[in-house]
C-alpha cells in the first residue's frame, strides 16, 4: 500500500503546561518556557530533550513543539518542525510573518542542520536560543550535522535576528540530565 | 486552543501513478519517476513543482513525495521530506537505513537548505538529483537557501553517495512550464 497520510501529535500533557493567555515579555522569559517544555518531555518519555516555541507580537504564544522522534519514528519531527507546522496550521500561513510580525521563536537548544533549513523558510523575525550546539554534543553525544560557515549571518540576511545563550545554564541542566539517565540517541 | 496535531497528505491521484510493484533499476528510472511526480503535481494544481521518491534495495519504491506546502500551510511539506517521513512510517523506523539498506532518494530537483538538513538525518545511502539548486532559481526564482560550503562533501562523510545531472533536462522542462505559467512562488 502506498502511504499517503503523515499525522504528528505533540503529548497531552503539553495542554496542561502551556497556558495560552500568559504574556511572555523578556526573552529570558520565552526561552524559559521552551526550556520547561524539554524537561517535561524528558520526565514524562514523551521524546527527546528539546522544546521550542512560536511567539506572536503580542509575546503570547502561537504554538509550540517538543521532539517526538522517536514515538513517531519520524526524523522530522524535532521540536523547532513541530512548532512551526502547528502555528502555520493555526495561522494559515506557509510564512508566519506574512499574517503577524514580528514572529519569534525561542528554542531551547540550537537548532540542528534540519531545523535551521526550516527556519528560513517557516517566516520568523527573532531567534531565541537556549544551550549551544556544542552544549548538546558534549552532553548527550546529538549530533547537530553540518551548517553554512556563517550560520548566524545567513539568517541576519533574510531578516531572522539571532540571539544565543539565553537561560543556557538552564538548558545545559536538562540536556546533563538526559545524557545521565542515557537517553536515546538517534 | 493548542493546536497538537499535524496532518499532511499527498494527492490522491499518486495512488495511480506509483506501482510499488514496479522495479525501477537505474537510476535515470528513480529520477524519471520523481519528475514524473513534479509534473503530475503541477498538472493537478496540487502544490509545487517537486517531486521525490525513496526506494529500497530492490529498486522498488518505499514512499513517494509531492510539494503540498500551498495545500497544508506549511512550509516543512517540501517533496524529499514529505517522502522521508512517508517512507519512516511504512518501516517504523526514524533511520531507515537501520532497517534495510541501502536507501535511495531520488528527487527532481537539488534538495534546499530545509531539505538537505533532513537528508542527514533520514537515514539514506544515495542521494540522486536531477535539477541543480541554479535550475531552481533560474527557471522559477524559488530560493534554494544556505547551505555548507561543501553540501556534496558533508553527505559523502555521512555514508550517502550523491549523483547530480540526472535526466536535467526533463526535470528542467517542469520547472520552466511552472514558471512560465506564474506558479505560486514562496
């Protein structure tokens, strides 16, 4: 038979943890909760320790993603993928920033060679970025594939501006807890 | 309300198109099926000018792809990753060449930016193009993205063989009969 119909799901408990009215001003503040969402992801073996969130102009959150790559069997779905493709769904939009701007999107960890690719497409103004890549090759052995020289300039040029080291203590945290307990590596 | 779920879908006419019984041997047979895929794609108005096909060690196809990111919204439904995440589900495996090797994507044209990323992670052994990235943007001013210095080089260290200028012309008459006709560009 050929397959023709791909459904991705973010965990229930995801509704529990997101509280769509609350007002995320500060970076520190939207890279906290992509940050939060990693940690839940790891506690309840949801997928792997990574989470992101899309922000609208109103510091409220549009959507959000956490890895699920495993339950999936789904090398797609990273967090970054998944918050994009559900804000697009909810907006209607291929290119966020088109319907509302500016778009930002807070990630715990550096986006990987896949993620990056979509956030050029997936229409977003901001890049918020908790732990570094080399963050999680130390601590969970991930590998994060190979990026443009000037990744951070690339993004710049179209528009994204890029912020790092947000909350990396934090990340960092959940990234050693995952590598501790001997998370899947894939 | 959160969204959680994504749903992407091919066209219904691929069901016609696509015998997975067939063997397609060569690899001009793999990539003339991924431009049969573009074309059919564009001549059914059901998203953009792309078209990708994954196939196993018996030259038979796992999975196929079509552009849908107009259709869905989303700007991650590029052809290539619509067949990886197509092909992952049929194997229930997130590297597919963990389960059977070697793997193969065809595809009509040079994966972008987003594209190449999942390529490292999909779990492929050869990669075969028809359309290079400046056909793309020459005959339908799609942007094709940044990627490593040396694209070709980082797969090849990655375990994936990547053949280029496979039925080029055919894959070239798609996208110009898409540009000239005014396709969506995005």
């Amino acid at each position: 038979m050929l397959y023709q119909q791909i459904h991705l799901t973010l965990p229930t408990w995801t509704h529990d943890v997101v509280d769509l009215a609350a007002v995320h001003e500060s970076d520190e503040a939207k890279v906290s909760l992509a940050i939060a969402l990693s940690r839940h992801n790891v506690d309840a073996d949801t997928g792997g320790p990574f989470g992101a969130v899309v922000f609208g102009p109103d510091h409220r959150v549009i959507a959000v993603g956490v890895n699920r790559v495993m339950p999936h069997t789904c090398s797609l779905a990273h967090a970054e993928n998944m918050a994009y493709m559900l804000a697009q769904q909810r907006l209607q939009t291929p290119r966020l920033n088109e319907r509302i701007a500016p778009i930002t999107l807070a990630t715990s960890s550096q986006p990987c060679c896949q993620c990056y690719g979509a956030t050029v497409w997936a229409g977003i103004n901001r890049l918020l970025i908790g732990a570094r890549a080399e963050d999680v090759m130390e601590l969970t052995e991930f590998d994060e594939g190979p990026l443009p020289a000037d990744w951070v300039g690339e993004l710049n040029r179209r528009g994204i501006a890029v912020v790092r080291d947000i909350c990396r203590d934090d990340a960092r945290a959940v990234l050693k807890h995952y590598g501790d307990m001997g998370g899947d590596r894939y």
